[in-house]
C-alpha cells in the first residue's frame, strides 16, 4: 500500500519550532528564514486540516493536535538521525579490521608481515587488540588468531597451521650441541605458561632424564629473546621461531620437530564473511600459513 506521508520539509520545520518554541530559533537550527519556516508549517497545516499552532502576538502555542504530533514526530526523527549515521558509518566499518592476537604472535609473525597484506589490501585498516587468550574473544574484534585445540563455542574456527616443537639456540651455543643428550648441560630455557613442551620434546628424542631446569620466562617471546642473546636453549614453537632461523639469528641443532597437542586457528564469526576486509585478511593470512617452511621430521643420522 502506498504511503500517503506530508512533506518532510514541512515535518522538520513543524518538529523543530515545536520543540525549540519559535520559528525563529527553528529558523537557525534548519539554516533557512524564519519566514520560509513559518510557511512550511502553514502548508502542513493545510495538509493535515487541522492547526498545530496557536499564534500569539509574540509566542507560538502549540495545540492539543500539535502537541499530540510533536510527541510522537520527534523520536522518529532521532530514530531516523540514528539510522542515516549508522548506515553511512557501515562502509566505513567494513573497512576496519580488528585482529585479536597475543603479543607475541604479533611482533614475531604477524607484523613483520603486515606490509606484504597492506600492499594487497591498501584500503583496509589494520587494528590489533593484544588482550589475550581466544577465550576472551571480544565484540569488537573481527577476528582471532589463537594456538588451542579447535573448539571455541560460537565461532568459526579454521586450523591454520601447526604448532610444532623444536629447541632453539645462538649458533655459538649449537655448535657445541652434538646430540640431544648433550642438552643435560646447557640450561633449558622455560615458559610458565607451557611447563609441558621441554618434556615432551625430551621424550620423543630418547632423552627423558634430561630435564629442564633453566631461566623460566613469561612468554615465548622472551625466551626466544634470551636465546638469541646466548643464555641458553629455548623451546622454539612454530611460527615464532621461522624468521629468526631464517635469518640465522637462531639455529635448530636437532632435526626433530614434535607436534604440540594444540595448532594455530583463525576464529571469527560466520556473519564476517560478508565483509570484504575480512575474507581479504582471511585469503591472505592462509596463503602465507600454506607457504611457511616445513619443519624438518627427524634426529639427524
């Protein structure tokens, strides 16, 4: 059915001098004469047959009409400002990619390869949230970026590489390193967060009475750190340790990589498959997870 609505114009100019009790004062507020305000409501008037102004010599008075129309045609019009911001602050929106990542992941993965995603997607904008765990997966992230084992209730959650176990250390330090029994004399760097990986590490090379009892750290990050720095041997997980191997910063002295109990996920919501941001972020961030180098598999002969 067709609507049968009055002019909007005469709608604002009515809205406006109702509320703020003058044409004058609606006048300023709607950039217009108060004349041309006065006629609007005049023409509105004529529309709806009825007056919604009683026009005292130097007041305006709304009627029992215009009171009845004022009450209900302001909260449509806050209702209708409302809307028109939101749906011009969308495509805005849609272009801000708000990535939920732990610290380290960030410095040691994801930054140094931010460039190669901005040369690709120049239009959207970058924003990471360092708060933590997956668990705590906020409203405002786009998306998440967790090591665990695949469930996250409510959110998709899509595996993107393993994380594999392998000791790391300077080159100095490797090249004293012959087999994994040597490592009973060196000092095993620990994480608190991962008391299990220097064990199960040690298990799969046939060296379970070695046992680390190194500088303990917070993070991977400042154990890796520690590492380059010639303190001792870290667990290198994988992704962390890619670039510095790379770059010959750290050294695996064994071939064995073990796979930890959990894999690196991209988690997000199904409705961000709509955005164009995000499946730009999620293309990219799989192509460089299928691209990472193999770790190798075995003890070296």
């Amino acid at each position: 059915m067709m609507r049968r609505l009055p002019s909007l114009n005469g709608v604002k100019a009515f809205e406006a001098a109702a509320r703020t009790a003058g044409f004058a004062a609606a006048a300023a507020e709607l950039n217009v004469s108060s004349a041309a305000v006065s006629r609007m409501v005049r023409l509105l008037e004529d529309r709806l047959g009825v007056a919604l102004f009683e026009r005292k010599a130097n007041r305006l008075v709304l009627t029992q009409a215009g009171r009845a129309y004022q009450a209900g045609l302001t909260p449509l019009l806050d209702a209708l400002a409302a809307l028109t911001l939101q749906v011009a602050a969308a495509p805005q929106a849609a272009r801000i990619l708000t990535i939920g990542v732990g610290p380290t992941f960030a410095i040691r993965w994801l930054i140094p390869r931010l460039a190669d995603f901005r040369r690709q997607a120049p239009e959207v904008e970058v924003r990471f949230a360092t708060g933590g765990a997956a668990g705590s997966f906020a409203d405002d992230w786009t998306c998440g970026i967790a090591l665990g084992d695949g469930r996250w209730p409510g959110l998709v959650a899509e595996r993107l590489f393993a994380g594999d176990l392998l000791p790391v250390c300077s080159p100095a330090l490797a090249a004293r390193l012959a087999r994994p029994a040597d490592l009973a004399g060196p000092a095993l760097i620990r994480v608190a967060h991962a008391p299990e990986d220097w064990p199960l590490w040690l298990d799969a090379a046939g060296v379970a009475d070695v046992s680390a009892r190194g500088p303990e750290f917070q993070y991977y990050g400042q154990s890796l750190q520690a590492a380059v720095d010639g303190i001792g041997i870290a667990m290198g997980i994988r992704p962390y340790i890619d670039d510095d191997l790379a770059a010959g910063r750290l050294v695996a002295p064994f071939a064995l990589s073990v796979p930890k109990d959990k894999c690196w996920y991209l988690l997000y919501r199904t409705a961000e498959r709509e955005q164009r941001g995000f499946e730009l972020f999620r293309g990219w961030l799989t192509q460089c997870a299928r691209s990472r180098p193999a770790g190798a598999a075995s003890l070296p002969s």
